[in-house]
C-alpha cells in the first residue's frame, strides 16, 4: 500500500493557474512557461523490452509556486495504441504507494487490458516525484528504521518516540530541501504537466489505491481536464492519513469475526473450534503463548506480536484459517508444518527491492515524505499517540495498538499548503472489493461520499486489494470496461457478486498494486 501536508492560505486548485487551460499549440508562447514548452525525447526504454514501448525524462518544478525555479526529473513512459483510428486520448496509470513506482505500468496493463480498452489509449506511466527515477528522495534509512509499524507498549513508547524523530530528522538532514514538495497535490500538477507535454485537452486515468486518492485531488485541482477516471480500491480523503492507518486496525475485526465463523463452521478440517468464540479463543491463546515462548514455524520463531502483525491474511478466511492451523500445529510440537508464504509483512515487502541505481530507502521516503507533507492532521504530542494506542488497543484488539502508535509524522515540519478539499463536482467511477485489507471497505464508501457525481462499483465477496484487472474473475472488470470505452457511467451505483473460493483470492495476473505495506 506508503502517506500526507500545507498552509490554509491556499485553496483547492490555486496552483492549477500556473498551467494553461489548453494544449500548447493553443497558448501563446509569451505566456507559457518554459517547462511546458519541453518536447519529450522519446527513445525506447530497454533493450529487454519491446521497441514501442518508450521513455523520456521530462523537468518539471520543484515548487510550482516559483515555476522558473529548480526543476527535477519526472521519468514517464508511453504505449501507444496500434488503432489510432479508435483512438480517445491517453490513459495515465498510478499503482499505489505512495512510494510506488508506475512506470513499467503500461506494459503490464496491455497484457491484461480488453482489446476494446487497449485500442482506444495510448497508456501513460510515469514514476511519481520523488520516487525510481524521478530524481528519488532519500533519508538514508536502514532496513530497522523501514520496519515502521510497531505495536504500543509502556516499556518501549519511549524508543519508538526516539525512531520517529530520528527518521524524521535524518529525512529533513538528507532530503530537507525535497520533502516539502513531494506532495499529492504537486504530483496532481505533475500529471497535468504530462498532460500539456502530451498536447491533449484531457486525461483519463486508471489509479489503484493511493492512486485514488491522486486522482480525486487531480478531479478537485482539474476538473475540466478530467476524462474517465477510475479509482480502484478508494482511500477515504476524510481518512488522510493517520485515519487510513487506523482503518485498518478497525477494518480488521468485521474481518476476524467473519473467519471465525467461516473456521467454525469447517472445525474437523482445521481443529480450530466448533463455535466463533471457541476459534477467538484458540488464535489469542496462541499470541499470549507466542509472547511468552516465540512459536518456531518453518525455521522462523513468532512472537504475539508477530502473528497480530499478518492482519491482512484475515480478509481472505481459507488462507486465514491455513495460517493458524499451521501456527497451531506448530505450537504443539509438529515440525513438518510450513510458513504460508506471503503473510508476514516481511515476506510481503521482500520483493519490492527498488529498480538499480533507486536508494533501497526510496519507498519510505517517498512514502512518509507524502504522508507527512499532505495533511497537518497529525498529532504532535507523543502523549496522544501514547492514549490513541492504548484506547485502540482494547476497541481492536488484533491491531488497534499497531495502527495508532507513534509515527515520524509527528516531528515533520508543518505543510506548505492545505490539503485538497473535496468540493467540485467529480463525475467518476470508484471501484471497491468488499474485503479489502489495505483500503477496507468504510474507506471506499468513504471516497465515493466524497465525490460528489461519482459512482461506485462494489464488488461484494471480492476479496483482496485491488479489483480491475488484478482480479480475472471479478463481477466489477466488465461495467470498468464499458465505462473506459463509451465514458457512459453507470446511471446508479451497482453491486455485483463475486464468487470466491471460501474467501480464497484468485490469483492476480498484476503486481498488487500496494509496493509498500501501506496504500
């Protein structure tokens, strides 16, 4: 899934001037900045990959309050579609994060996009400021300081309020002159570059989870240069972002309680228990007796804290169930049993090592650089973090001590703007899994309440993070498809079903579009 910051003197879309309403061949010369002036050097990516698919590197402002000033990288990519003809316009692509790098996207999506989808679009990644190669921000942090999400207890509050002012002042030492603009907000105005450079009118655009929040901020700052705009897999601006962490602690219990019974319900099968009560029992006896002895499964010992830490496997009831009955097994002796493989968040994030020549820390340091640089919204009293953790503890008892510990946001220095309110009317389609982990679902309903003339897609019993796509047998993928072709919305909001196997996910032919263990 990594997170957001600003000053109330600026509303929604005052820095959208700094753009033309039009295409360059449309705006004097005189008038338009050098930026927009650019002609990007397209040349194939790499020799690995096919000859159509191309790069450039383009600059952009680093403050788009003082557009003649410094400028950075933004490294994009484009697909073009073989039917011009068919052709509607371009189709930017974002994967999530914040922190993930998007530009190999558009290859990944022609290999899974319809044909009737692919011929209408040219398909536009790019990576994000601030993020692969476009001029990457660091903080020099080591794999500990990565490891972020740790849960609250009164005899180690103390150092984990010292590893977040720590992270927070190795970020402001290596990267202080970057942070501040390494925004959701000044990546929107980055997109609307793109747009310029491109020579259209509009965009369309196809975001998954933080990427949603991107494009609703793009919606709000450009509302007349938004085309068809799917956000798939919504995170809730009334949530950004401490909220959105919290979510998931709060999104995880309906999730337990709804394994349990599933578990209950097949007890000869995993000999969890016979009731709901009887499973809850047996998972919590297995944390309190991994926090006093550690559980050794498949060569790796877990702690309590470490079992409560794979909350997300509980979204998906088969895989759940697997993982404590192997837990279990193992507790009581057995060696033969093995770690189901990607449960943990180590496991997890294993893969999502950056592209050569990236700092390894370039994904925290995007992430909390967005996180922490959107929304003035974070606390800044360490005490209140103390009373939220302890508070969230006993209101969820599977994360809640996780979710509302401290975080580096709380020693950031403060936005240079205000977050983006979500006011102008935004006529887009939002597309939601029931049982989602990482954007559960109050927080998709709470995307689409916040748009106003949007409409959601709701895939009930869809299981995982992110749907168009990334799930093959999703009820959702054919209305997104209608929408992209025609750019007809539906007349209503529509519920679909989705049919799982026990919970289990089917397997997704698109990276999980969460690089990180965030959005």
């Amino acid at each position: 899934m990594r997170m957001r910051r600003f000053a109330p003197l600026l509303a929604a879309g005052l820095f959208a001037t700094t753009i033309p309403a039009l295409a360059p061949a449309q705006a004097s010369a005189a008038t338009t900045p050098e930026y927009l002036r650019q002609k990007p050097a397209w040349h194939r990516c790499d020799s690995s990959q096919p000859a159509a698919f191309q790069c450039a590197t383009v600059k952009v402002p680093l403050d788009y309050r003082h557009p003649e000033g410094r400028k950075i990288d933004l490294a994009i990519s484009r697909l073009k579609t073989s039917t011009p003809a068919k052709r509607h316009g371009v189709l930017l692509l974002n994967p999530g994060g914040p922190g993930g790098p998007g530009l190999d996207l558009p290859l990944m999506m022609r290999a899974e996009l319809p044909k009737k989808v692919a011929e209408k679009y040219d398909l536009i990644g790019f990576d994000p400021r601030g993020v692969g190669l476009s001029t990457p921000v660091t903080c020099g942090l080591t794999d500990a300081e990565q490891n972020w999400l740790r849960p609250y207890k009164r005899e180690t509050f103390a150092a984990d309020v010292a590893r977040s002012k720590s992270v927070a002042a190795k970020c402001r030492a290596r990267a202080g002159d970057l942070l501040p603009h390494i925004t959701t907000r000044n990546t929107a105005r980055d997109m609307d570059t793109i747009r310029v450079l491109l020579g259209e009118k509009k965009i369309s655009y196809v975001g998954y989870s933080y990427g949603t929040y991107l494009g609703a901020v793009y919606s709000q700052m450009f509302p007349s240069r938004t085309d068809r705009f799917v956000l798939d897999s919504g995170v809730d601006p009334a949530r950004a972002w401490r909220g959105m962490i919290q979510v998931w602690a709060s999104g995880a219990e309906p999730a337990f309680t709804r394994w349990t019974k599933w578990t209950a319900q097949r007890s000869s099968q995993y000999k969890l228990g016979g009731t709901p009560a009887a499973v809850r029992k047996t998972f919590y006896g297995l944390v309190a007796r991994a926090d006093r002895t550690p559980i050794e499964i498949d060569g790796t010992k877990l702690t309590g804290d470490d079992i409560r830490s794979a909350r997300a496997v509980f979204f998906s009831v088969r895989e759940a169930a697997e993982f404590v009955s192997a837990l279990k097994q193992a507790a009581d002796g057995s060696r033969q049993v093995r770690l189901p493989a990607g449960v943990l968040p180590e496991q997890q994030s294993a893969a999502d090592r950056p592209a050569a020549g990236v700092p390894d820390d370039n994904g925290t340091a995007a992430f909390w650089s967005v996180l922490c640089g959107d929304t003035a919204a974070w606390p800044r009293d360490p005490e209140q973090y103390r009373r939220d953790a302890v508070r969230d503890k006993a209101r969820y008892p599977l994360y809640g001590d996780f979710a509302s510990n401290i975080m580096p946001c709380a020693f950031w220095k403060k936005p240079v703007e205000a977050a983006t309110p979500m006011t102008v009317k935004a006529p887009v389609l939002t597309v939601q899994n029931e049982w989602d982990s990482q954007t559960p679902l109050a927080s998709g309903k709470g995307l689409h309440r916040a748009l106003r003339g949007s409409r959601m897609i709701l895939a009930e019993g869809g299981v995982g993070h992110g749907v168009y796509l990334v799930d093959r047998a999703s009820c959702a993928n054919a209305p997104v498809t209608s929408y992209l072709v025609t750019g007809k919305l539906p007349a209503r909001d529509l519920t679909c079903r989705t049919a799982g196997d026990g919970g289990a996910r089917v397997d997704a032919p698109l990276p999980k579009p969460q690089p990180f263990p965030a959005f």
